[in-house]
C-alpha cells in the first residue's frame, strides 16, 4: 500500500511539476497528502494474518529451494 501511495504522489504531482527548490517539492507533497487525507479511504484487508503468514512461509520456502 505504501508503494503505491508514493507511485500515486510521483504520477499525479512530480511528474507533471516543476520545482525551483526543494522546499518547493516538500511543500508541494504535504499539500498532496493533506488533500488526499481529507477523503480517506479505510483498507479492509480480505485474508485474515494466518493465511497471509503461510502464504509468505510457502513462498519463502518455494524462493529458499531455488538458490
């Protein structure tokens, strides 16, 4: 979730900016955030944390055999 907060940031304010500084930049990125916390959205995760735990074990294992 946190890779795409910060893919969102740089798609819809970096890329389409320009800044003289980067005070500017840091300025331009806490508007960002302050405007998208102002309609947040709750993420409900659909896996309860044992099945997410052996999902990471299996694949963890599957990764380990192959080096």
């Amino acid at each position: 979730m946190v890779e795409r907060f910060f893919s969102k940031i740089t798609e819809k304010m970096i890329r389409r900016s320009s800044f003289n500084n980067t005070e500017e930049l840091d300025n331009a990125i806490l508007n960002f955030i302050a405007v998208h916390n102002e309609n947040p959205k709750v993420y409900i995760w659909t896996k309860d944390a044992d099945t997410i735990i052996a999902k990471w074990i299996k694949c963890k294992d599957v990764l380990g055999a192959l080096h």
